[in-house]
C-alpha cells in the first residue's frame, strides 16, 4: 500500500498536470488530503476537485490522459456524470469529480485546501457555497421512532426468509439511526462525524462503542440476536415504547427458537 507521502506526492504531480493542461483553474484536496491531514494513513483515498475553464469539463472527463501521464492507470470508471473512482498501478486509489466554476455554488462539500490554483484564481474557490446537509441530531423521537420500526420490520422480513432483507433493516439502517441518537445523548460525548456518512471513524470517536457494535452488527444469519442487543441497548438509555419492545423481543424470540 502507499505511503501518506506518496498520496501526497501524487496529488501535488496531479495539481501540476493539471496545471499542464492549460485548461485547468484549480485542485482542491478533500479530506484526508485537504484540511483533515491528520487522519491521512496508507488506507487513504485520494479525493479531490478539479475545477477547470468554463466549456472544457467534458474533455476532461472523455479523456484521463492528464492523469494517466503521470502513473499508469489500473482501472477507473465514471461512478457519476461529474467524476471517477480510479486506481493507480502503484495502488493509489482516487475518488475526484470535474467542476466548471459555474457548478460550484450548486456543490456541498466540506472545505478543502488549494493543492494548485491559477494565478488569477482567488483561493475562496475551495470553500462551499452551499451549507452541508444537516442531520437529524436535533430530533431523538424520531430516530428512536425509526430505529425501533426498522428493527419491527427487519424481523418480519426475517421470519418471511427475507433475510439479506432483514439484515439491512435490523443491522444497518436501525444502526445508523442508533448511532444518530448517541450523538443527542450529551453523556457519550460522541464527537461530530462525516455528515455525508455518520459511521465514519465511529470506532474512533467512541471506543468504547466497538464491544455493542458487535452485538449489533452479527451477520446475514443473526438479524434477531442483532435485534436484541438493539432494542436493549435502546431501553437502557431511553425510553422505548413498552408495547414496541415486547413485540421486538417476542419476534427476535420466536426467530431464535425456530433456529
């Protein structure tokens, strides 16, 4: 795997081959590559922006030669109609996106840093226009009320032998809302994490979280243990609706005992 420094290295050779083109205006790292070096590790992607002059965004998407000039190219594809996710001969994996200026104030993104910028190019380009997307932290009834009707519907789906089914409710999207909830709960102390993906780094901001993670997030054929420890955990911390427990817990029973 690439070191930090090579990652770093790469997107310092991609802003100048950017800079190459002469149609390009600036690059601005993301991240782990932009304002939030400290998390930079070898398991890092490189993210970035490539903002360019108005009318040539389209040839730099139909043709990566700006950036396969630099390192061989392993494989790459346009993930969406903005960019690629792409990875290098020497493993270095990129996520990136092709901005006209004019989009720019249409894009939310966490403040980034300027790897390279032309000379008439202000450096305000690397901070958004448009505010992040906000969470749902200001509203614990509802992500308790939708915790709690995912894990109801992931043990249906469960007991209907949907089980891949019942695995996304049960151990993701009530997870992800149980998650939600810690971050209202002012005795976690659970620091903000990635707007765009809360499980982010969650081991980190919460060590103490990994042991229940566990319990939560069992596997394809454990959705009704997962379901438990949810709804446990859930009652211990707050209160859960009586008549919402009992029917998760005498379905998570019900599944187990058929076992």
């Amino acid at each position: 795997m690439p070191t930090p420094q090579q990652i770093l290295e790469r997107l310092a050779a991609i802003g100048q081959a950017l800079a190459a083109t002469g149609h390009g205006l600036a690059l601005i790292g993301l991240g782990s590559v932009g304002l939030e070096r400290e998390r930079l590790d070898q398991w890092s992607d490189l993210d970035f922006f490539a903002i360019v002059e108005p009318g040539s965004k389209a040839q730099f998407l139909n043709d990566l030669s700006w950036l396969a000039a630099i390192q061989p190219i392993s494989y790459a594809f346009q993930n969406t109609v903005d960019g690629y996710k792409l990875l290098y001969s020497d493993e270095i994996f990129c996520e990136f996106a092709v901005f006209e200026p004019a989009e720019l104030p249409n894009i939310p993104f966490a403040p980034g840093q300027i790897i390279w910028q032309a000379a008439h190019v202000d450096a305000t380009i690397a901070l958004p226009q448009l505010a992040l997307p906000t969470s749902n932290r200001q509203q614990p009834a509802w992500l308790l009320g939708e915790a709690l009707t995912c894990l109801y519907i992931g043990l249906c789906r469960y007991q209907r032998g949907e089980w891949l089914s019942a695995q996304r409710f049960i151990q993701h999207f009530a997870v992800d809302r149980v998650l939600e909830l810690i971050g209202t709960w002012p005795q976690f102390g659970l620091a903000a994490g990635d707007v765009f993906a809360n499980e982010r780094r969650i081991e980190q901001r919460l060590p103490q979280l990994k042991p229940l993670l566990a319990a939560w997030v069992q596997g394809y054929q454990h959705s009704p243990a997962s379901a438990l420890a949810i709804v446990e955990f859930l009652a211990q911390h707050t209160q859960v609706d009586p008549s919402m427990r009992s029917l998760i817990e005498r379905l998570a029973n019900d599944a187990l005992q058929a076992e």
